[in-house]
C-alpha cells in the first residue's frame, strides 16, 4: 500500500465489458447495464475497462462511453477501428488509452490482428491525432516481429498481441503459440514498447501468458461475462485476478 492508495499491479486486468451490452441489446432496453458492471469491476480491484465500439454497434452504444467514463475511476480503454468515425468519437471523449482492432462486420469478434505493417499510410495520421490528443495509443497485432517493426515505425507506445491463436491451440501448437507471444513481449520491451495481451483468456488458459515478465496488462471479456452468469460478475473477476497473480 502507498499514501495515495494500493500499489499498482504489475500486470493490469482490463475488464472488456461489451458483452454486457450485447445482453442489453437482445432486448433492445436498458438492462443490464454495463455501467453497473464497470462498477463491480472498480469496486473489485479491476485496473480498467475495455469497451469496443463497433461499427455496427452490436454491443457498445455511442451514449455507454461518457456513462462508462463517469462511472467510475478507471482509465477506459476504446477499441476501435481506424475509421474517421470512431477517430472522431475517440477525440471528443478522450478515452485514456485507445487501441485499433482490425473490424469486418460479418465477423463475429475481433478475428485476428491488425495488418500494421500493410496499414502504415493509413494508420500514421489516425495514431498521431489519437497521441497529439493525449490518448495512449495500441495496435492490436498478431505476435509477429514485421507487425511490431511496423508499430515501432508507427510511433506507438503500445502493443496489444493477439492470443486467439494461443487460446485455440492444443498441446505442441499451444507452446508454440506461448513461445511467439513470450518472445515478441520481450523484444517489444526491449525496444521501449508496453506490451499487452488479450483475446480468448481463460481460467484454463491465462496463467501462462500472464507469467510472461513483460506483459503489463491483460484485456479479458467474453469469459468473464459468460462466467458471470453463474458466479457474479465480482466473483469471476476476483477469481482471474488470483490466478494472474498466480502466475506471477
Ligand atoms: N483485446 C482486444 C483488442 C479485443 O478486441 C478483445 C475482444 O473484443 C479482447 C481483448 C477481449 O477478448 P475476449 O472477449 O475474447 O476476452
């Protein structure tokens, strides 16, 4: 514990909301809130929250961003695709972090990582608008060492792996995948980039990646929320936190 506070964890858990909010909008009413989760979320130690606005708004509305923002205290972090829309939403709501997601919308979630190292052009004006506005700014990639040369040219000071990969994959496959992600933390930190990692984490499935030293913060959603239904939202949270911990 400091004076202002408990210390900081060394690995952040970022709580992504959105499927809250797609349980909201089966219905199309008002219940349940994702507001209400960001505030379990707070008042159970969470360091932040993810919420991504889709071009389709399939989950997240546009209004859900300043009530998320006001509800609590913790930064907000905006997914987001590299759109003249959602660069518009980002600014006038100056979220503190903002990470750029590759968006289809036929897909069902965020189906793999950003093309960086294709994108530059039309990435480097979206990214230095985001940072001359104060947001911190991902780019949320596969573990590749061209997609991290590619943020590095970018600017960024942060990376988000892709661990979808990772969270499908069975036995040697899995190593392999926890190599690639263990390796390109490090040569992110090493070159002064924050990593971070997310997709697809489970109880079952995060303890290695969250042993990786460099890693500083994990975005974890849909299990939590799916497990939320059985244990509360409190709970399933509480249990993830124990378990990064853990591993570290
Ligand atoms: N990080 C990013 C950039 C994402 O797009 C998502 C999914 O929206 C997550 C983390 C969370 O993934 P999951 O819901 O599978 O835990």
């Amino acid at each position: 514990m400091t004076a202002s506070g408990p210390a900081p964890h060394a690995l952040r858990l970022g709580v992504n909301i959105d499927h809250v909010a797609t349980i909201r909008n089966a219905r199309g009413g008002d219940h349940p809130d994702p507001v209400r989760a960001a505030e379990i979320v707070a008042a159970v130690g969470g360091d932040g929250i993810t919420a991504h606005l889709r071009e389709d708004r399939r989950h997240i509305r546009d209004g859900d961003l300043s009530r998320i923002q006001s509800a609590t205290g913790l930064p907000l972090n905006l997914e987001m695709a590299a759109t003249e829309e959602m660069l518009a939403i980002a600014l006038s709501h100056a979220p503190h972090a903002a990470c750029i997601v590759p968006e289809k919308r036929e897909e069902r979630t965020t189906e793999g990582g950003l093309d960086a190292a294709g994108q530059h052009n039309r990435l480097a004006p979206i990214v230095s608008r985001l940072a001359d506005a104060g947001i911190r700014v991902s780019l949320f990639i596969e573990a590749e060492e061209r997609q991290l040369e590619a943020a590095l040219r970018l600017g960024v000071p942060v990376v988000e792996f892709h661990t979808g990969e990772y969270a499908h994959a069975i036995g040697e496959e899995r190593a392999r995948e926890l190599k690639r992600i263990a390796d390109m933390a490090a040569l992110a930190a090493k070159n002064g980039i924050e990593p971070h990692a997310g997709h697809g984490l489970t109880y079952e499935n995060v303890q290695p990646i969250a042993a990786i030293p460099q890693l500083a913060e994990l975005n974890i959603g849909h299990y939590l929320i799916g497990e939320a239904v059985f244990v509360g939202l409190e709970s399933a949270v509480r249990r993830m936190r124990e378990l990064m911990d853990e591993a570290r």
